[in-house]
C-alpha cells in the first residue's frame, strides 16, 4: 500500500504523468467535465480521484460517500480510479485529476521538486506502519534486522528508515541485505527468501491473522516521533484550490461524511466497499475495517485534521538522513480550511 520511488524522483514523478493520463484518457480540460444528473435535474460536476494503490479500507470513505449519495448532493459524480505503476501524484499535480489519495512523504518530496501537490485532509491520524516477518524469523527490535533480507521498492526513504531504526538500536545497518521485490506482496515476498517487509498493519497484518500465520512488527512510532506522519491523504493541487474552491470544498465535505460514517458503522461500511469491488476477500475486508475505522478520526476533533508539527517534523527527518533537498515550506503543503467544522 505504498509507492515506489527512485534517487532520480523528479523524473519518475514526471514520466508517471504521461503513463497514468495515457491509462485514465484524462484531458486537460477535464476539471471542467459534466457527469450524470442530480434529482433536482441538475447536471453533475464530474470529478476523478485516483487512488494510490488498489482499493482497500484505506478508501472506504470514499465508497460509502459514493454509495449514501453525498457526492450527489453536493452536486459531484465523481470517478474513482486506480493509479498507474508509478502512482497518481504527478497527474493530481498537474490537473488532469482533480484529486488522489498519496502519502505525506510523497507530498513533501513533490514540493521539494516543484509539483505543487497539497494535502487537503488525513484518513487516519497515526502511522501505522511497521516492518514486518513471519514469527519464525524472531524480529523484536531493529537490531534484530541484523543479518536479514529486506524485501521493497529500492527507494532511499526505505533505506534511511531501516538504517535510522537500527542506529537507534546500536545495530549494523551493512548486515541487512536490502533486495527489490517490485510490487510482490509480503506473503509472496516470505515464499522467496525475504526477511522482511515495509507494511500497513491494518491490511496485510490483519490479513495474516487472518491466514494464521503470525507475524512480528516493528513499527515507526514506537521509535520516533518524527515517523508518526500521515500515510495516507487526501490530495489536490495549487490551482485547483485557488480557481475552484468551491469544488474542492464539495468534495471534501461529501468525503468527510463518508470517512466519518465508515468511523461510526465498520461493518456496513466494509459492505460499501464490497459492493463497489467485489472481487475482494470479505473476510479480510469486515475484519481491516473493524480495525481501522477506529483510526480514522481518533485523538483529532474531526476527520481529516492535519498538524502542522506532523509536518515538520517528518521534513526534518526527510532532511537528517539525507533523503530530501531543498526548500520545504510545511505550512504550505497541506490545509483544513475545506474540513467541516
């Protein structure tokens, strides 16, 4: 439920604009598209949101804002799709989509390059992602990562992570053998001689519950304050926000109504997103979404609030270990003004 990265991000955040418009058939013009009809009679604002990943309960918000009709009656049909293999950033940056799902890191490097990406609300609140091995392999700490095979995405944010966690720990981060495994998902990854790998809890921890194959995870926030960063948003770009705020302002509400009754009704919302994607495994869809509505809202007053410390100090990190150069203005990379009080 992550996304790749290269050294050379400028470029593959660039090239993913051409691969996922060609896919999608976006025009440039598309912010300006009509859709269906509300009961009034009125014709609908289309409006596409690409995903970061395939769907799961990170997105259930979405669909149940979709299936209760609160996009409709903010006068919005909106389109959910699924990204590229290099994810939907740069398309969101550059306005062929109106809006995406994205992770803060992503937003923070965008800015760094130029792509004016703005998160506009957090889906859950804490970061729950960790390292994670089947139990047999006995990973407790990250020094334990000594002598090990990490399985990834070959970007450098992997790298620091792992080799920041194990300085913590007084561990030799030269011991870990780091391997790319593309898209392969951690239950493919540990049947071909990997270690361990970076996932969300509330989806392939959960999964493997599910399986009976228990698992150990390491998880960011029980070593850093700093790793405590949204993962995942919702984003849309500088203009859209300054030409059409109103637009942008519809979706949000409507989404927050969604994301805040999958909060308060886990089992019908699961029942939402099952619709929409039947081909998912209901067992692990009702019990990720038991788990993660309470994720939703959590410590905050309201779904979707961002911190500006959030921001920062995850930047700082970015910056300490070598992964992100040049100007970040945190204030400017996300905003609450579009969440309903």
């Amino acid at each position: 439920m992550k996304l790749a990265w290269t050294k050379k991000w400028g470029f593959a955040f660039a090239a993913s604009a051409l691969a996922l418009a060609a896919l999608t058939g976006c025009a440039a013009g598309g912010q300006q598209g009509q859709g269906g009809q509300a009961e009034g009679g009125d014709a609908l604002r289309k409006v596409t949101l690409v995903l970061d990943w395939t769907p799961n309960t990170n997105h259930t918000g979405l669909y149940v804002a979709d299936a209760e009709g609160y996009y409709e009656e903010e006068g919005l049909d909106v389109d959910i799709i699924q990204p590229g293999d290099a994810g939907g950033d740069a398309v969101v940056a550059s306005g062929e989509v109106e809006f995406g799902i994205s992770v803060q890191e992503n937003v923070t490097l965008a800015r760094t390059q130029g792509f004016p990406l703005v998160s506009i609300a957090a889906v859950i609140q804490h970061n729950t992602s960790g390292f994670a091995a089947p139990a047999s392999v006995g990973l407790k700490s990250p020094k334990d990562f000594e002598g090990k095979t990490y399985g990834g995405w070959g970007s450098p944010i992997e790298s620091a992570m792992i080799e920041s966690l194990m300085q913590e720990a007084g561990a030799d981060f030269s011991k870990v053998e780091m391997l790319s495994a593309g898209n392969s998902d951690f239950f493919t990854m540990k049947e071909n001689g990997i270690d361990f790998a970076w996932i969300f809890y509330g989806w392939t921890g959960i999964e493997s519950e599910l399986r009976g194959e228990p698992i150990d995870i390491v998880y960011l926030t029980d070593y850093s304050k700093k790793l405590d960063y949204y993962t995942p948003v919702v984003i849309t770009n500088e203009k859209l926000i300054a030409d059409d705020p109103e637009l942008v302002e519809k979706f949000v509400r409507a989404t927050s109504k969604g994301y805040t009754y999958a909060a308060e009704h886990p089992e019908e919302s699961a029942k939402a997103l099952l619709a929409a994607v039947p081909e998912l495994n209901e067992e692990l869809v009702v019990a990720s979404q038991k788990w993660l509505s309470e994720k939703y809202i959590d410590d905050a007053a309201r779904w979707g609030e961002q911190k500006l410390e959030v921001w920062e100090n995850y930047a700082a990190w970015m910056t300490e270990h070598g992964v992100m150069e040049g100007e970040f203005d945190a204030a400017k990379a996300f905003t609450n003004d579009f969440i309903p009080e």
